[in-house]
C-alpha cells in the first residue's frame, strides 16, 4: 500500500497519492527525482458525474532545462453500464490538458491510467475535440508508435486469468 510505496521507493520517486477523501487510493503518482527538479503539490479535481468516487489528478514539475511538465491520471468510471459517465469524465479530462497548454501551466501534458475505455468510447471524444479544437487534440500514445498487437491489450483474460474466466481482451488503460 502507500506506506510500503514510499518505503520502497522514496529515494527515487517522489510520491504523490490523490487529496481525495473518499478514493484516496485510487491514483498515485510516482515521478522519478533525476528527472525533474522541482515538484508541486497535486491538484486533485473530483468528477461530478461519478458513482464511485472518480477524479483527476494533475502533477506539476519542471524539468533540469526548465520545461514546465504535468503529469494527469484518472481512473475513469468502470463497467458497460458506466459509459456515459466515463465518455463524459474523458472529455473533461481533455478539456484539461487543452487548459493545461493554453493557459501556460505546462509546455506538456501526458495523461494516463485505469480508463476503462472501449475503443468506440475514445474515438467519439478524440472526434469531439477536433471538432472543437483542431490545435490541440490528444495523441494516443500506442498508436503514435504504431500501434503494435503484441501491446494492445492491457485487460487480457487469455493471459491473466485470475478472474477465472477467458476471453475479454481489452485496451482499457490508455496514455494520451
């Protein structure tokens, strides 16, 4: 758990759990101290929309040449019957990485985590905002670099099974 995180790592990282009183354990960040030299405290920004206690975080640090970075995770709502929170908690996340660069905050923005997307799901909001900002629009990062099948599936019950079941093989955890 968080306790033994920051037993185990914090010479190397530094460890950012979310300020969020009823999901606290949901989203960590964990960013390398060679990397940056400096760090700001998260900003933890609950969904509106969720039934299982959602939100974001956002971590701001500076790089040694002085790039201003931000690092953003959710774990969006899960299940079928969660998608039109998590289509809409995807677009809000969005909307902050736009934010994010236009505002200054950051010369770069790289969101990721527990999305729970369908590929429907993320290609109806990837077409939302090029329709509304064709600036700014997210990279999916496993297609930027080819999309390669051996790396597709991030939920694979051919390999994992631990739930007792096989089948399922999902890209649910994306970075953008």
């Amino acid at each position: 758990t968080l306790s033994l995180l920051k037993k185990g790592l914090s010479k190397r990282y530094e460890i950012f759990p979310a300020k969020h009183p009823m999901m606290e354990y949901y989203c960590v960040t964990l960013i390398s101290k060679k990397q940056f030299k400096s760090f700001s405290q998260p900003e933890t920004i609950p969904f509106t929309n969720t039934r299982m206690g959602r939100h974001i975080v956002l971590n701001r640090c500076v790089t040694f040449c002085g790039k201003k970075v931000c690092f953003a995770t959710s774990h969006l709502e899960s299940t079928k019957e969660g998608a039109i929170e998590r289509e809409e908690q995807l677009k809000i996340l969005f909307g902050k990485m736009v934010q994010e660069i236009k505002s200054g905050k950051s010369d770069f923005i790289l969101i990721g985590g527990d999305f729970n997307l369908r590929d429907a799901e993320a290609n109806r909001c990837l077409k939302e905002c090029k329709l509304k900002d064709k600036m700014y629009v997210p990279v999916d990062v496993w297609e930027s670099v080819g999309k390669p099948i051996d790396h597709k599936f991030t939920w694979d019950t051919k390999e994992n099974n631990n739930l007792g079941f096989t089948g399922p093989r999902c890209r649910f955890d994306r970075f953008y």
